[in-house]
C-alpha cells in the first residue's frame, strides 16, 4: 500500500513535467507550489498509513495543508494518481470523497457534502477518470461524475454527470453540441 502511494507521487509528477524540457523539471520539482501540495498530501496520505501515531500524521499534514496553502484537503479522501492542481489555492476536498486517475483542480473548487448535518460517509461525490473540474467549481453531495468530464468555471454541480460531458451554470446544466 505505502509504494503504491509513493508510485503515485511520481506519475503526479510526470503530468507536471509533460512536454518541458529537461532543464525545467527541478524548477517544478522544487518551485512549483502547486506541485508542493499534492507532494504533501502524497506523503501525508503515506504517513497516515502507520498504525497508531497515523492519525497524529494525518492531523499534522492535513494542518500543513491549510495553513500553506489556504486548502483544506482530508487525507481520508482517495484521490488517484495523476493528480494536478492548477493554482492550487483555496481548495476544499472532502473525507470521503473520491477522485479517479489524472484528476484536474483549478482554484477555488470545493468537493464534498451539500448538507452539513448529515455525516460525510455515503454522502460526499465519486469524481471519474480524466476530469477538469474549473475555477470556483462546486461539486456537491452524493453524486457520480463519469470519466472525462469537465466542468466549467463557477458551476454548481448537484446532480450526476454522465461520462464525456460539460457542465456549466449554477445549478451545472449539460451542455449540447
């Protein structure tokens, strides 16, 4: 389980470093906050594995997050490899919410619950495969966004998204071709 997180730390990183140079990989690895944070929460999601002192961890990196990064981001969330935030700022992902492969977060996105007096269990979204989730975007409740979905910048989304659809507008509506 631990290597299987630190694989996803690489692959994390190789969506990062697509298509540059060489010469800008470190510039990444060691200037890019966007970068940083899905580092810390790769190895906060690690640390939190050990028995007994993993809560201590979780509670420590999930602190890091917030503070560093204005986010607010539970590690009991499971987010698949891939993972890119864009502008990472402002980010809120809740505990059980769950994120496919090559997931893409702008600023001011929040995923979780719609009601706050129901427990976050069952009732928090499944987010699909090779999803753009917008600036500002809102995806709440107990809802499935299929794979490659993208949604658009301010949107609200409260009901499912069928796989290779955009939604856009408050509540998201599909939009046609």
């Amino acid at each position: 389980m631990i290597l299987k997180e630190f694989k996803k730390i690489y692959i994390d990183l190789g969506g990062y470093i697509k298509g540059l140079p060489r010469s800008r990989v470190p510039i990444i690895i060691f200037l890019s906050p966007s970068f940083h944070m899905v580092f810390i929460y790769r190895i906060g999601k690690i640390l939190s594995l050990i028995p007994y002192i993993g809560v201590l961890f979780r509670y420590i990196f999930e602190y890091l997050i917030r503070i560093i990064f204005s986010s607010d981001i539970s590690l009991k969330s499971e987010i698949g490899s891939g993972l890119r935030f864009e502008h990472g700022q402002d980010i809120v992902i809740g505990a059980d919410v769950k994120i496919g492969l090559n997931a893409k977060i702008f600023n001011g996105v929040t995923i979780g619950g719609k009601d706050p007096s129901l427990p976050s269990i069952n009732n928090q979204p499944k987010i699909g495969n090779n999803v753009i989730l917008s600036t500002g975007s809102k995806i709440l409740g107990p809802i499935v966004l299929g794979d490659n979905v993208i949604v658009g910048a301010n949107s609200v989304v409260l009901a499912n998204i069928d796989s290779n659809k955009t939604a856009v507008g408050i509540p998201a509506r599909i939009l046609t071709k």
